[in-house]
C-alpha cells in the first residue's frame, strides 16, 4: 500500500498539494481526477520522490520515501509519462529494455534474463513486429504501449501513468484503458492513472480518486464518485449520469445543442435576440430613407 500522509509540495512558493492525505491500494486499478492544475500530477511526482515535500510523509509498502535509495524505489514504482522527448531515436527492442536498469549493478550489461523479461513483455503487448522499428517514427498509440511495456519490463508492483491517454485517438484510448484493466487483474499491479476522461475512468478503474484545489475531494467506486452532486463539487458544472449496461457502472451524460436552458437563462437570450432584431430593423428602416 501506498500512504500519503498530510503532505504539502509544489513548484515554486505556493503549495500545489495543501496536506493531502491518501491510501493508494497495492492491487487497485485508481483513476485521479480533478480539474486542470488540481495537483493530480503533482501528487505522482510527490510520490516518486521527484519533488520535496514541506510537510508530512509518503510510505510505500511501510517504507519512509525519504529513506528509499532511487535504485530501490524504482524497483517498486514504474512511470510512463505522457510523451517521451528522446534526444536519440533508439528501436522499440532497445527502449523496453531500458526498464530492466533498476536491476542492472553497476557497469553490467543486457543479461539473458533481461532480454527475456524484454521479449516476453513485447509478445504480452503484441509488439514483435514493431521490434526493430525506431519509437519516434511510431504513432501516438503505439508509442504509449511501447512505454508501458517499459514500465512492465522494470517488474514493479507499481505503475503510475500521468495523462496517458489523454492525447489519442477514440480507439486507442479504449485500448490503452483494456491494456491496463488486463495488467491489473491478471498480473495483480496497482495502477495509478491520472486523467481527464471521466467516462473511461468510471468503466476501467475499480477506484477513482477526485482531486480539487490540492486536496483530497472523495474517493470510491465509480458508482459512489459518478453521481451529479460529486462531479457538481470537483467541476462546478452540473452534469446527468445515467447507467452504462456495457460497463455496469454511471456514466456521464454530456449537455449538447438541444439541451434545456434555464428559464432566465431563455429570458435573457431572448431580451438579446430581440434588441438585435430591433437594431437589424431600425437600420433596414435608415437604409430605405436614404
């Protein structure tokens, strides 16, 4: 389990995460979710280490952060961000081994052992093919199962995902949420994905955790968390749900042309639409004058 007690951080003098407090289970598909500059990857940094903390504690399987070694953290904890900037282009084979180096003494090299935890994730991921092709000539999709086979080649309990989806396509977004919902069930990994799409979060994950304001607003399932009155209190907008029968869970019914307005909200489009017809006239009326 992951334990984040009270903790402040943050980039510059004010604190993104304001004593945040939180349990992270070890075999929990968890969904975080908040508006923008929430603090929702801030709190993926706070608990890698990446950031200090001003206050409170962050223990991982029962062990103080602040006394982990890197080598040994990254050993529990795989990240896969939300795009890679390489300054060299290396082959997919070669970029999935590189989550073998938490592993690795020092001057080692590739192991028969690490070379097969590599083919066995790139078979797992259906990724033989794309082997020896260089990862920044892949598309976004391809490129995210390339780094979450990473992630699954450095053998972590642990994967945390920042915004991983959020920049592809429909379909490959559906993908990567089966990719993760697969990992996490039939491997037993905790994942941790930070996300924007209420949706897909609330039919894959078995957890989802709203952030606001740098604290912790609630967290449930998602039939507790999707409920108007939750996401009224996470994203200021009041939102329909309705039961999804393909996911057996709430989903979020978006608000589109047709949908009702207010009635003072259709008075004062109307008193708007009605001074602009008055003014189309009145200027009609001046042109046929002249």
């Amino acid at each position: 389990m992951i334990r984040v007690d009270s903790v402040s951080c943050g980039y510059t003098a004010a604190a993104v995460l304001q004593h945040l407090s939180l349990d992270i289970g070890d075999t929990e598909f968890t969904v975080i979710i908040g508006p923008n500059g929430a603090g929702k990857s801030t709190l993926l940094y706070a608990v890698m280490g990446l950031l200090p903390l001003r206050s409170g504690n962050v223990e991982i399987d029962g062990i103080d952060l602040a006394e982990m070694r890197r080598q040994d953290l990254a050993k529990l904890v795989a990240f896969v961000p939300q795009e890679v900037q390489t300054q060299f282009d290396y082959p997919v084979r070669e970029m999935i081994l590189m989550g073998r180096y938490p592993w690795l003494s020092m001057l080692q090299s590739w192991s028969e052992e690490d070379h097969a935890v590599a083919y066995a994730v790139m078979r797992l991921l259906k990724l033989q093919d794309l082997a020896e092709r260089y990862f920044n000539h892949l598309s976004g999709g391809e490129k995210q199962r390339v780094l979450i086979a990473r992630a699954l080649a450095q053998e972590t309990k642990y994967i945390f995902l920042d915004e991983t989806i959020s920049q592809l396509d429909i379909n490959h977004q559906i993908e990567i949420m089966q990719l993760l919902d697969e990992i996490n069930r039939l491997q037993g990994k905790g994942i941790v994905l930070v996300s924007h799409n209420l949706n897909l979060a609330a039919n894959f994950a078995s957890r989802l955790v709203f952030i606001r304001h740098g604290q912790v607003l609630g967290s449930g399932t998602p039939a507790e968390m999707i409920t108007p009155q939750r996401l009224y209190e996470l994203m200021g907008i009041e939102l329909m749900t309705m039961h999804n029968p393909l996911s057996n869970t709430a989903n979020i019914l978006y608000p589109g042309r047709t949908s009702v307005i207010p009635a003072t909200d259709r008075d004062e489009t109307s008193s708007a639409q009605a001074s602009d017809q008055d003014r189309t006239s009145g200027t009609r009326a001046t042109d046929q004058r002249s």
